[in-house]
C-alpha cells in the first residue's frame, strides 16, 4: 500500500467513526498489544489482507499518536518471524497525521496452502 492509500484509508475510518472490514486501530502508543496476533492471524486469512493503525484510538475516534516506534516494529518483526507458521513480510509504515505520529502496517494475505 502507498503513504496516499493509508492516509485515505484512515481518514475514512475516522470519518466514519468506524473500523473496517479491512483497517484496525489500536491505540497503542508505547507497545504492541498482547492479543495482536488475533488482528494479525485475522488479516492474514483475509483475502488482500488488512491494516492495523497504531496510534488511533477507536473509543474517541481521535488520533493520539505512538512513541517507541522501534520498540514496536521489533516486536511485531519478531511475531512474524518466530510465530507465524508462514513468515509474511508486513509493509511498515511511520506517518505524520494531524501532526502526530502513528505506524501503520499493512498485513498481507497469507498462500493459500497454510
């Protein structure tokens, strides 16, 4: 996905005060959130696979941005490598939005054969 397919995808969620079937926030602005793996199995299975957005919050559908972006980059890297019985290759992305800063990662969807 490109920086514009994000932002647009984002800005829908938002205006719609909605996730979708395809975009996941999470306001994790420090770490990586323990039930992740759900969200992650869940895009991995869907067909074109889905977009977790950290630094979002879906209770008051408001951006309140990240911190530690490398610590949380390593911990999902680490999840797709060591957990996953397919290693996927996730798509990260650091943005500014509303002037803050949120990652977003784009999951893509596993072979059909796991």
């Amino acid at each position: 996905m490109t920086k514009e397919e994000i932002v647009k995808k984002i800005k829908y969620g938002l205006e719609l005060s909605s996730e979708l079937p395809d975009l996941e926030f999470k306001t994790a602005r420090q770490n990586v959130p323990n039930d992740i793996w759900r969200t992650i199995s869940a895009f991995a299975n869907r067909k074109g696979g889905g977009l977790v957005v950290f630094g979002v919050s879906q209770e008051s559908n408001s951006v309140v941005g990240c911190q530690n972006l490398d610590l949380m980059q390593t911990k999902l890297t680490e999840y797709f490598n060591n957990k996953m019985s397919f290693v996927l290759r996730p798509e990260y992305h650091v943005i500014e939005y509303e002037n803050k800063t949120i990652l977003a990662v784009y999951i893509p969807e596993c072979p059909k054969d796991y």
